[in-house]
C-alpha cells in the first residue's frame, strides 16, 4: 500500500481549511485517510504559530514507514526542518512570455527611434 502525506480540504467555499493526514495513495483527496497529522489554515497570516500544526512523531514514524510527501506538505515539513530542504530550479517561471517580449522589442525600437529624431 502506498502511503501518502497530503492535504485534504475541508472549510466552506472560499474559506479554505486543510487537515495534513496520511493516506492511501488510491483514496480520494477528501475521502478516506489513515491518520490525521495536523492542520494547515491558509487564510491565517505567514507569521502565525496556528497557520500550520503538525505532529512531528507521528509524521516522523509514517516518514520511516515510506510514505512520500507531497510538494505542500514537504515544503511544511522543510520548514520545521524535519526533512533536509530540496533545491528547485524553474527557470523560465520569470521570463516574460511571447508576447510580452514583443511589446518590450516594440517599446525599445520606439525608445530608439524617438532618441534618434531628437538628435
């Protein structure tokens, strides 16, 4: 059986609230789980002790157990320095796209040509 730390969603429509828990791999996000392992409460502030709670021992015995973190729950778990951080790399999340670029060329071709009836 594959073991899974993830969120699952709770919380009214646009109110969000999660609960960290341990679960089947095959088992929906908000269907059946193992164990809760803590809360994660978005809407609170990054600063506040209440946005996230987790109980480091438990996660701790399903971490030996094998269950695989999510991208979310492994950056919590990164966070309380249970689990040594990961490097990450995604290049191209801040360049401009097409056609951005195509505005910018614009712009600095018109930058150019105004530069150059000045003088």
């Amino acid at each position: 059986m594959a073991v899974k730390i993830r969120l699952a969603r709770g919380g009214s429509k646009k109110r969000p609230f999660y609960r960290i828990v341990a679960a089947d791999a095959r088992m929906p996000r908000d269907g059946r789980f193992i164990e809760k392992l803590g809360t994660y409460n978005p809407l609170l502030a990054k600063d506040s002790e209440e946005r996230v709670k987790m109980d480091l021992e438990r996660i701790q015995y399903w971490l030996g157990q094998g269950a695989q973190p999510t991208d979310r729950v492994s950056r919590f778990l990164e966070a309380a320095g249970v689990i040594e951080k990961k490097e990450r790399s995604n290049p191209k999340k801040g360049t401009p796209g097409k056609k951005a670029q195509d505005r910018a060329e614009e712009k600095a071709a018109k930058a150019a040509a105004a530069a150059e009836a000045t003088e």
